[in-house]
C-alpha cells in the first residue's frame, strides 16, 4: 500500500503555481501539517499542476464552459481549476463545486475572494448525494460537461453514485479525474475509490472516457 503522504510535496518552486494566492499559501507551507491549516485536505503539488495543465490541454479557448467538482475543502484545487479556465481565456465559464461542511464552505469563499477568482466559481452547499443531480440539471446540458474532479466522500458507493449521476452529462471526450485511487483499504474493509475503479472496470470497458488517476 503507497503511503499517501508521500503524494504532496513541499520542495518545488512555489512560482510554477497559477495563483499568487495559492503560492502565498504554499510560500508559508514547508510540511504537510502547516499546509493542512492554510490549504487543507487539499491535492496540492504535483497535483494542481496536472489539473491545470489537463483543463488548458483539454478546454478549447475562448468557449464557455462548467467544471464540476465534488468537495471544495478548502477551495485551493477550485482555485487552481477556475485560473485554468481563465488563462484560457473562458471568462464566462464557471467551475460548480460542492461542500457540506458550512466552515469549509467558508474558508473556500474567503480563499477565492483572495485568489481573485470567486467570479468564477459557484459552491452548492449541501450533500452531494442530496443536491447533485437537481444542481447538475441546473448547470448543464446532457454531454456538456469535459472536466469533472470527483473528491468528496471517497466511500466506494458514494463514489459510484458521483460517477453514476454525472455520466449523463459528460461529453464523449470528458475527462473524469478522482483522488486517493490508491488501495487505502484492507481486506474487510469500505474499499473507496480503488474499490469504485476495480469494479466498475468491466461497467464502464469501451467507453471513450478518459479516467485520470491521482
Ligand atoms: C478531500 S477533501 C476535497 C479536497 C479538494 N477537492 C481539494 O483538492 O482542495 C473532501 C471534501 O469533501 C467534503 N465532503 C465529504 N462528503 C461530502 C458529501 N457527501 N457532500 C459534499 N461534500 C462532501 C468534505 O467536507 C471535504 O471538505
């Protein structure tokens, strides 16, 4: 089992990042547990990168378009997701992410507002087993959505319920992107987001759908 830990890191240039909120907050984060206070459960570095660089390789410019995301958290990977549509020049685009916990909520409005990029963003709060499907009705369009990151509750049938309520509406050249896929769970135990992955391998086989993997 990797040790998930190992996955952020602190020894980078924090000017490679997109938003100079983002790096003030990763300027005064030398370890995991001080980025945790300023950033949160958040994927941080090398992540955001890769999410960043997918939406810019992946989002035509110009074009208005909505990213979801399950669990704001902090708001930094919101952050990180809204720079991208707007370096792309998708000014009217928006990225709909949602929270259920009301001071994370809080913490993320504030960080956006800092960022810059709160325009740009639009938090359901709320369970997104609740107010998922209503909330993606009222966002989009069936097979409109390219950009989903799917990192709320990592439980495996909570998972399968994102998965399964949004897949209507992705594009054919969608790209779905979930955190933690590594095996976390021992035998006996809920298997999360590796678990939704193994099984819905057959599910799923021969689809178009890009499944990316942090
Ligand atoms: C791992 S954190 C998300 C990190 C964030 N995507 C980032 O990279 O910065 C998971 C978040 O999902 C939220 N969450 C958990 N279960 C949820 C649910 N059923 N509905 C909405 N949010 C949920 C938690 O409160 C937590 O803030």
């Amino acid at each position: 089992m990797r040790d998930p830990r190992f996955f952020r890191m602190f020894d980078y240039s924090r000017g490679l990042l997109p938003n100079s909120e983002i790096a003030r907050l990763e300027a005064l984060s030398p370890d995991l547990a001080t980025a945790r206070t300023h950033t949160g459960a958040t994927l941080g570095w090398p992540g955001w990168s890769l999410l960043y660089s997918l939406v810019l390789c992946h989002h035509p410019r110009n074009e208005p378009s909505v990213i979801i995301e399950t669990g704001s958290n902090f708001g930094a990977t919101t952050a990180i997701l809204a720079q991208a549509l707007f370096d792309l020049g998708c000014g009217d685009s928006r990225v709909v992410t949602f929270e259920i916990d009301e001071e994370c909520a809080e913490r993320a409005r504030s960080l956006w507002t800092r960022a810059g990029v709160a325009d740009m963003i639009h938090l359901v709060t709320g369970d997104v087993r609740e107010v998922f499907e209503d909330s993606l009705r009222q966002f989009l369009d069936e097979r409109q959505c390219r950009f989903a990151l799917l990192d709320a509750s990592h439980l495996e049938a909570d998972v399968k319920y994102e998965f399964e309520t949004i897949r209507p509406f992705l594009a054919d050249d969608a790209v779905v992107v979930f955190d933690n896929t590594y095996q976390i769970a021992e035998i006996g135990e809920d298997q999360r987001v590796n678990g939704f992955l193994r099984s819905s391998r057959d599910q799923f086989e021969g689809e178009s759908r890009q499944f990316a993997l942090l």
